[in-house]
C-alpha cells in the first residue's frame, strides 16, 4: 500500500481494493467480532484491578491482560483459519508471509487501562496479498465497537444498542474543523510534523484524544483530522479500514497509502492535503 493520497477517497474507491468475496469477508469479520468478545470479558475483568505490569525490552509496558488477550485471539484465528498468518504486539509473526494475515494489537492504549482511564480498545484486521480486508475496534469500557469490511461500510454500536452507518463529514475548511492528535510531545520530538503548532493554531478546535479512540472519532464525523507518531502496523491496520470505509483518508506523513511508516494521518479525505501540508512544512 504505497499509493500516494492524490487525493482519492470515497466509499466506492474504498471498495476497490476488496480482495474477495462478501462472503468471504464478512466471515472472517465474524470470527473477529467473537474474539472481540471474549476480549471485552477479559479486558473488563482486569479493568481498576491490581494488575501485573511488566517492561518489555523496547521500554514499553505489557499486563497480563495484554498478554492473554492475544494468546485467545491467536487460538481462535489459528482454530477457524489454520492457513493465516498473525502479527501481534506482544507474541510478534506467525508464518507473516501467508498471503492473509491478521494484525492483532490485545489492548491499544495500555498506558490508559493501567491507569485506570477508559480509553483503551482491542484492534484486530485482516490483511490480503497487502490489501486491509476487514477490521474492529473494540472499546469494553466505552461500552462501544466499530467494524468495516470492503465495499460493506463502516459501522458502529453502544452495547445493546442496533448497529449505525457511519460516514466521515463533508467539513472542507481547517477553519471550521475538529483536529485530533496522540502525543503533541512525541509529534513535535520526532521531527516528522514542523508544522504541527500551525495545525493547531488554524483549526477550529483542537484535542489530544489519542489512540483508536481519535480515529474511530473521523470515521464518524465528530472530527477531521487524527495525527501521531509512533506506530506500529498493529496500531494502524484496523483504523485504516474503518477511515476509508467511512469515506475518508489515511496516509503517513509523506502522504503514502501505508501502514508501516510510523507516522499516521487520517481525516475526512476534504482536508487531507491541507493538513498534511501544513503538517510537514517547516
């Protein structure tokens, strides 16, 4: 995926990289959504308790919830598709060169649920031949989910709740829009975004909600823009999916259609040059 932004976006140019069937897809998408909720049970169990917190060499933190949350989400891919592939956070690949594989990443946003804050999801998508076939997010504490397949949409529901089509917004001016970031300390120290205070400075509104959370907002049209540095493919594929389903963009830095560049920029398609530009001119 190393298409430059250009800038095409769109439901219909989203369901142009669909990599089979309906079918096929949505029973991938199925077992996802299952997994996810075996996720939710055991991310909630371990929500505002006494956790176990370990330091992983790269000097980031892992749980026990983490850890057995990916292992169950391998069992079930590994039991329902013996023949896909899997990179995850914390166990790394397996057989990574199968022609569809699954990116796992068990809890985004440790920091928050080690902390006791409620903004943290598991994030699963399944990759073909590079392509981004299906995703889901899932937010226990948030009581929330959003999902996407190609050329089926992007969607999300409260638990319990009937599930909703959602759509990037049609906000075409900086002026008027909502600008989401992850850390402005990390965007600013990687050296990637000389722009980023002009960002800030030109848009409507401006707020640091990091994470899945941010791009989960721009899919559903409560903001235009998330920005932030630092990830990883696991972090990046499920919003992916979920941002050009919903009719919008998501690019590194560079404006590069991809998932591996460490930089990530998402927004309703409208204002992605704009930012993009502002964001990477010194």
């Amino acid at each position: 995926m190393s298409v430059p932004s250009g800038i095409s976006h769109g439901e219909e140019w989203s369901a142009s990289f669909r990599r089979g069937s309906d079918a096929e897809l949505r029973g991938w998408l199925d077992v996802a959504m299952a997994a996810c909720d075996e996720a939710d049970a055991i991310a909630r169990a371990h929500f505002r308790r006494d956790l176990q917190i370990q330091t992983k060499p790269d000097q980031t933190f892992v749980t026990q919830a983490d850890t057995t949350i990916e292992q169950m989400i391998r069992e079930r891919l590994l039991d329902a598709f013996p023949n896909h592939g899997m990179i995850g956070e914390e166990y790394g690949p397996a057989d990574a060169d199968a022609s569809v594989r699954w990116y796992i990443d068990p809890i985004d946003g440790t920091h928050n649920f080690m902390r006791g804050v409620p903004l943290f999801g598991t994030l699963l998508a399944v990759e073909r031949d590079g392509e981004i076939q299906a995703g889901v997010l899932s937010a226990p504490a948030l009581d929330e989910r959003w999902w996407a397949w190609r050329a089926g949409g992007a969607w999300a529901h409260n638990r319990g709740e009937s599930a909703r089509r959602i759509r990037v917004s049609t906000v075409d001016d900086l002026a008027n829009a909502h600008v989401l970031f992850g850390s402005s300390r990390d965007i600013k120290a990687s050296g990637q975004a000389p722009g980023f205070d002009r960002v800030m400075e030109a848009a409507w509104r401006e707020r640091g909600f990091g994470d899945f959370w941010g791009y989960s907002l721009v899919a559903e049209g409560a903001a235009e823009a998330m920005i932030e540095v630092g990830l990883a493919v696991w972090d990046a594929a499920a919003p992916l999916i979920l941002v050009e389903e919903a009719g919008g963009v998501a690019t590194d830095f560079q404006g590069q259609r991809r998932i591996d560049g460490g930089t990530f920029l998402v927004s309703n398609g409208r204002l992605h040059d704009v930012v993009r530009h502002r964001l990477v001119e010194a």
